[in-house]
C-alpha cells in the first residue's frame, strides 16, 4: 500500500516503523464493535514526526507527560485534538490503516475451531498484510495490553514472514511490545482508533468528540463504518465480514 518509493541504487531498502492498537478487542466487554488500527510512517522520519507531536502538546498547554488518548477527549482540549487530526492529515509521511469487526456478537469461534485470541490475531494478519511489501523493511509495536503474550507475537510475526516468503527476516524485521505513553505516534492511532470506533460502536453522546469524527469524515470523505477502496492509501478502512463456516 505504501507509496514510499524505493530509491534506484544500491542502497538499502528503507525502514518504516509501523505502531498499532486498538479499541474494545475483549469478548466480553459489553462493546459491539472492535478496531484494529496502525500508523506508519519512514523510519527517517518518526523523531520529527514525534517532535511535531509533542510540539503541539505544548502549544496548547497539555503536559509533556499526559497522553494522548480518545478516552480524554474533552471539549477543553477539543482545539488540540482537532490540531493533531490535522496533522496526521497535512503530514505526507503518515499513513493509517484500520479493520473493524462491526459485531462481536456474531462471532462463531467454536465454528472455526479457534479462541477469541486467536481470531484477534488473525484479525491483526489482515490488517498488516496489506501495508507489507518487499520494498521496504518494516519494523511494527503493538501497544502492550493483555494481548495474549511473547508467544503470540512470535507466532503472527511467523505467519507474517511465511506468507511473504520472507523466511530470514529481512522484511518483516521486528513485531514487538511497547507502551503507548513512551511513543507520540503511537497515541495518534490511538486517537484514529478511536474515531473509528465510536462511530461503529453508534456512540454519539460527546459533542468534542463528534466534532473530531466530523473532521475525519470531511478530510476522508468517509463514513468510517465502511470500507474505503483496497488501495486507498492514507485513510485505509476495511469492515470485516464474518463467513459460514464449511459444512
């Protein structure tokens, strides 16, 4: 998906650094809908694209060490959060992509053989394997939360690697944990993230943070409970839909 291009001598292939969260993945947490999202962005650029972070932070009085998260939205901050959508938007570099599972309900894992662990999983397959190419070298943080374990990363980052033929790592060079409160970027997802799910979850209670799921309708030209063409390139959606298992 990425339109990073590769330069044509022989230098190597550069890095994008790829950050991912996500919002109401729990089976039993009374939430309709779950998100997967992740930012990405060149390698070269994640310090500046931090600094451009945390220079707004501090444009509009919020402390260096307050994080950004969609649950603080209020309408007292509303100017800077509309201020880092903008960003994420004005900003070239930055790129984002989401699957949204509308209905958690619906799910049949006993169908499939498989625990809601794994599913969320599977669910974090479908989103990276769009973003990965042979272009670049990609290294990917997932937000360190109760997402099942080491063992785990390893096992997706294994299926990552096989089905790119990438069998050394040279693509896929790293997925790994980390915690939101330590990286800007990270927390822009989060805020991305949770746009997207608002909306999907029917939420419509908090006029702040409407107006920032208006600002991202009107820069995307997306619903946000839809998906957006496969190779849209910026704003990247993809609702997910559950099939019948095999008889």
């Amino acid at each position: 998906m990425s339109n990073l291009l590769l330069k044509s001598d022989n230098t190597p292939p550069p890095q994008v650094f790829m950050y991912c969260d996500e919002s109401c993945h729990l089976p039993n947490d009374h939430q309709k809908s779950m998100v997967l999202g992740a930012i990405w962005c060149p390698g070269n650029q994640r310090q500046r694209l931090g600094r451009a972070v945390k220079a707004l932070k501090k444009k509009h009085c919020i402390g260096p060490g307050i994080e950004i998260k969609w649950t603080k939205v209020s309408p007292g901050q509303l100017d800077f959060y509309l201020a880092l959508i903008d960003l994420f938007f004005t900003e070239s570099d930055l790129r984002f992509r989401a699957v949204v599972i509308p209905d958690k309900d619906a799910l049949n894992h006993e169908a499939f053989n498989q625990s809601h662990d794994i599913f969320y999983y599977k669910m974090w397959y479908q989103l990276l394997i769009q973003v990965i190419d042979n272009q670049h070298r990609f290294r990917i943080y997932l937000d360190t939360k109760d997402t099942g374990g080491k063992h785990r990363i390893e096992k997706l980052h294994e299926v990552l690697c096989n089905s790119k033929l990438d069998f050394k790592k040279n693509v896929i060079q790293e997925i790994t944990l980390l915690h939101s409160h330590e990286v800007p970027l990270l927390q822009l997802a989060d805020m991305l993230i949770g746009a997207v799910s608002y909306v999907n979850r029917g939420m419509s209670s908090s006029p702040a943070k409407q107006a920032l799921v208006e600002s991202i309708r009107q820069k995307t030209g997306c619903s946000l409970n839809t998906s957006t063409l496969l190779h849209e390139d910026k704003f990247n959606l993809f609702v997910w839909r559950s099939r019948e298992p095999m008889p």
